[in-house]
C-alpha cells in the first residue's frame, strides 16, 4: 500500500497540472493593432494571389467568387489603411509569398479538382484571419480596430463555411 501510495505521489509531483490559458498565452499571445492590420493586409495579398491564379485558368465559377474575394479585400484594405494611420502603426507583412495562393494545375481546370484546390486553398488563411481577430478581441488595444474586428469576424467565419461546404460539395 505505501509502495502505490509513493508511485502516485511520484507521478503527481514530476508532471505539471495543465492550465490551458497559460498554455494558450505562451503559444498565443494577443496580438496587437499592429499585429491584426499586418495579418489581415496579408490575408488580403492571399486573397488577390488568388485572383491572379484563376486569371489563367478556365472555370468561370472559381474566377467569379475570386474576383469578388478581392474586391472585398480591397475595401477592407481601405478601411484597414485608415485606422492605421490614425494609430500610426507601421505594419509588418512578412515575406509570405503567393505561391500558396496559386493553385493546382490539373489537366482540367475546369473539373471539381481544381474547384476544389480553389476552395481548399482559402479554408487554412481563412481559420488563421478567423483566428487572429478572435484573439485580438480578447484584449482590443484599439477601439476602431476592435470594432471593424467585431463588424468583419461574422463575415469571415461565414466565408470560412461556404468555402468548408463547397469543397465537401464538390
């Protein structure tokens, strides 16, 4: 009996009690204005990547819903633009290139492959967008980015399901 009792106490006192918003503030840390604007303005450079990808290729649903992608980008860019410079942040867009934004050549680029490498190119950039704002709202450092943050998540997660539904549909 004190042999288990010296094993349990063995185990419990070399392993660490999980804490999971200690977990989740190590690995993801909240980011700031700065952080969320250089995040977004990269997912809208995906986004355009995208457009520019379909441009060469065949299927008018892919380059319709493309062209449409961009173009909201581009609004949410202007908008993005004008609460950066009433914070005067200096955004960071990485070196991320569009390479993930081109997509698959399959022999048809009008068949449900390529549709669905379309769809399956966005579904990763839209949970990290999705992500980052989520975060973000956690501890807003700024209130008209907290507000566009609350006004856009709704219609990024929404744009995430479409894109999860249509792939699974194709």
């Amino acid at each position: 009996m004190r042999s288990l009792v010296a094993i349990v106490l063995l185990l419990i006192s070399t392993t660490a009690f999980a804490d999971s918003t200690g977990e989740r503030m190590r690995s993801n840390p909240t980011p700031t204005a700065t952080d969320v604007i250089s995040g977004l303005y990269a997912f809208s450079r995906f986004q355009q990547g995208l457009l520019e990808s379909t441009d060469l290729k065949g299927n008018a649903e892919v380059k319709n819903l493309a062209a449409l992608r961009a173009e909201e980008a581009a609004k949410r860019d202007r908008t993005l633009k004008d609460i950066q410079q009433a914070i005067g942040a200096e955004t960071r867009v990485g070196k991320r290139t569009l390479a993930g934004a081109s997509l698959a050549q399959p022999e048809n680029s009008d068949g449900p492959a390529y549709v669905r490498s379309f769809y399956a190119a966005q579904i990763p950039e839209y949970e990290s967008a999705v992500a980052l704002l989520e975060r973000y709202l956690l501890a807003p450092d700024n209130a008209a980015l907290a507000t566009f943050a609350r006004e856009h998540l709704p219609i990024l997660r929404s744009q995430l399901r479409n894109a999860e539904h249509t792939m699974a549909d194709k």
